[in-house]
C-alpha cells in the first residue's frame, strides 16, 4: 500500500500560537496524531516547510511514491505557479485543504492556483478537519481504483 502525502506550507509549523482566533489552539503535532490515527494502516508521510522549494521537492516524490495528497499549501495557495505545475503533474487524487474558510477572509486569499488542479477543496473545518480530508481521501484513492 502507497502512502498518502499530507504537506502543509509556510507558518504551519506555528499552528497552537498562530493567530488562534482563525486557526485554533491545536499543534501540528496534533494535527499530526490525528491524521495518522485516521488512515489506520496507511502509511502516511506529514510534513511541513516554509520552503517553496522543498514542498515541491516532496509533490514530486508523491508523483513517484505515493497514492494521494492532502495540501495545505498556505500562502503558496496564492502565490505559487511552480506548486501548481509540479501538482499538475500528479494522476492521483489531490485535496487542497485549508483549516480556515479562505472565501470569507480578505480577497487576497480568493484566488487559489492549486484549485486549478486540485481534486476537492476543503476549507473551514479547523484543524479538526484534517482527519476528516484523510478520510476523504482515502474513499477518493479507493473510488480512482475500481
């Protein structure tokens, strides 16, 4: 069985003191123990970077090695035509996650470059959402097989 990529972008690793009126007290580490507990037996690979550079780094080694992705690409979401090239690239399902609800902050962070290839898009749930996009993906893994 193939892993599932969970990647998170730039100021993830803050998540707990971040902003917690937006994005809640949870840790990453947290984050992270949930979504292992969610995906039972498979084997996940979660990590995170505030490098452009190495986010892209680890899509491409998902390309090669895994069965899906969940990305929280954070401000790359935005920004990054590199992120989207290198996500296009990928033939399995994709889950654009966002622990915010993005369409009801500023315009700024309306525009997302990774919806244009991503599978689904999940944003709002909080941190807790995180499992619950795992989940998801595991029925998008399986539906992507038959």
């Amino acid at each position: 069985m193939k892993p599932i990529y969970i990647l998170n972008g730039p100021n993830l690793n803050r998540l707990g003191k971040r902003e917690p009126e937006i994005y809640g007290t949870t840790t990453l580490a947290e984050v992270e123990a949930m979504c292992r507990d969610a995906a039972g037996e498979r084997p996940v690979e979660f990590r995170q970077t505030n490098s452009e550079e190495r986010l892209i780094e680890w899509v491409h080694e998902a390309i090669d090695e895994g069965d899906g992705i969940i990305i929280n690409p954070a401000a790359f979401t935005f920004t990054s035509l590199a992120l989207l090239d290198a996500l296009k690239m990928f033939k399995g399902p994709i889950i654009e996650f966002h622990i915010s609800n993005v369409h009801r902050r500023e315009s700024i962070y309306h525009r997302s470059y990774v919806s244009m290839t991503a599978t689904t898009v999940m944003a709002g749930l909080g941190a807790e959402g995180y499992p619950v996009a795992v989940r998801a993906l595991e029925r998008l893994i399986a539906k992507k097989a038959r």
